[in-house]
C-alpha cells in the first residue's frame, strides 16, 4: 500500500462488481465483494462461485477470456463498472484487462501488485471492523490472528455502548454530555470484566448503574421507564 491509498469503508450496494477469471482467487474476492452488484466472467467456475450464482448472489458470464473475442467481452461486461478484478492465472491477460478497466474508469483491485484498491485483512465481529494492512500479508494475518479474540469483546461493549446511547437520546442533551456518559461505561473495569468472562446481562447492569449515577433524578426516572435493564443476550 502507498502513501497516495487511503483507508475506506465504501457501501457497495447498487456498484457493478466485475471479476474475471473462476478459480480459487476469484471465489476468495467473491466472497468479499458480494454486497456489491456482482459479476464473474469466466470460462470455467468453481463449486462455491456457482452455488453463489444459483442462490443469487452473484452474476457469472461464461467466456473465454483468453478467446479471440475475449477482450470485447471484458469490455462489455465493464461497462458502469466501479471496481474491477482481474483475477486470472494469466498475468498478461489480468494486465490487459486491467488497462480496460481503468479506461472504462474503473478502480482496479490488482491478484499481481498493487492497483488502486487494496484489500486488506479483515477482521468483523459485528458493528465492529478492523482492516489491517501492512504491505506484507504473512505479517498482517498474524495481527489479524492476535486480535480477533480481543476484538469480540469490543463488539460485544460496542452493542451495550449502542443500546445505551439509543436510550440516552430520549432523555439527554446536549450530545457531549452523551458522549461523556458513554465513556464512563468505557472507563469502567468491572464492566469490562464482565465483558470479559461473558457475563453479558451482568455488564448491562453495571453499565446502566454507572450511567445512573451522572443523570439527574428526572433523567433517571425516564430512563428506568425504558426498562433498559434487559440482557443483551435476550
């Protein structure tokens, strides 16, 4: 990854998709891009990648790519493209489709080196998503590695931080002191713990009483009328 790339969570829904090629690469990039509208063009296709297509997931094109109409093939299928994916076994043939795209103007995501769009290692419990890169794979799947197992439990504090929050825009103004009592859940151990050892409704109780203590007595009657004291594993 460059100085020039910069880290973005894009909405995909609606943006045309395009791989080219259907083997093992191809079904990796699928699966990652399957919010978007997506297309594979291949002549030949793996299980998984027709099993998206049969439950439709996923557009597929048979075509040889490699055939003497090939190329006009990929240029039909780009038309309105927002990313492309050459993902080929050919590299000469993913570099050809990859100038197509960019004259198409389409962003590339590139299997041989670095294009316009990098993919990086994903880690998503939940409303929670980290993207690791490091220009070096080996190394950011082992980060990746690392943190999933601390990362479950922040998607688990990032669930109780939103009902919360939810609760406390009925009932608090202005916003900062909203986000001043989110972070006193935050900078409380014992809610944390609890997080921790998978004592969810224990958490959700200890948070709650920590938010109590900085409401007004109004504040606290409206919110002991919402009855937040639920387990989040309810």
């Amino acid at each position: 990854m460059s100085r020039s790339h910069v880290p973005l969570l894009i909405d995909l829904k609606g943006r045309r998709v395009v791989i080219f090629g259907g083997g093992e690469v191809a079904e990796r990039k699928a699966r990652l891009f399957l919010q978007g509208d997506l297309v594979v063009v291949s002549r030949d296709f793996t299980a998984s990648i027709l099993r998206m297509a049969s439950d439709g997931l996923l557009e597929i094109v048979e075509a040889d790519l490699m055939g003497e109409d090939g190329l006009i093939i990929a240029e039909r299928a780009l038309e309105g493209a927002f990313i492309a994916i050459p993902a080929t076994s050919d590299h000469a043939l993913n570099a050809a489709l990859e100038d197509i795209a960019r004259r198409k103007g389409a962003l590339v995501n590139s299997v041989d080196r670095v294009g316009e769009v990098v993919v990086p290692s994903i880690i998503k419990k939940r409303s929670v998503v980290l993207a690791i890169s490091t220009g070096i794979p080996a190394l950011s799947r082992y980060i990746r590695m690392n943190l999933e197992r601390e990362v479950e439990v922040y998607a688990l504090m990032a669930e109780l931080l939103s009902r919360i929050r939810k609760d406390l825009k009925e009932i608090v103004e202005p916003q900062s002191r909203r986000r001043d009592l989110l972070w006193s859940v935050l900078s409380d151990s014992s809610v944390w713990s609890c997080l921790e050892k998978g004592e969810i409704s224990s958490a959700h109780e200890k948070a709650y009483m920590r938010v109590r203590e900085n409401l007004t007595p109004d504040e606290q009657d409206n919110l002991d009328a919402g009855d937040p004291q639920e387990g989040l594993d309810q």
